[in-house]
C-alpha cells in the first residue's frame, strides 16, 4: 500500500495499535529512543573526565616530589 492508502488508513477509528504493529514494526519508538538517550547520556564524558582526573593526579604527584615552594622558570 502507498503512502497515500496508509495516509487514508491511518485516518480509519479503532486501527491505532494495528496501525503501529505493522507500519512501525522493527523501528524504536520514541518513549524507548528517549529512555536510550537519557541512559547514554549519563556515560558520555566518562574518557575526558578520567583522563582530567589522571593529569590532576600527575600534576599533585610533582607537586608533592618537589616541594611546596617550587616555581617554574619563566
């Protein structure tokens, strides 16, 4: 069927769940597309935020190896 017969079917009283078995079937639905967002969204700086973490520590470890009062030379 065409998309001008689903346009008309989709009009049609009492298809809803019909409609989404077969014309959305094999796609994610939005509330589902969303839940994977929102999930994947919580990981996302995870590599730039350890590797801030380890150059913090690399940075306090020299710090502790030279002492308190140490400059660089400009």
């Amino acid at each position: 069927m065409g998309a001008l017969g689903n346009f008309f079917r989709s009009l049609a009283p009492g298809n809803d769940h019909e409609l989404a078995a077969t014309q959305y079937a094999g796609r994610e639905s939005a509330s589902d597309r969303a839940a994977r967002k929102r999930r994947e969204g919580h990981r996302r700086n995870l590599g730039h935020a350890a590797t801030q973490g380890q150059n913090w520590e690399d940075r306090d470890r020299q710090q502790d190896r030279r002492g308190p009062w140490y400059r660089p030379a400009r």
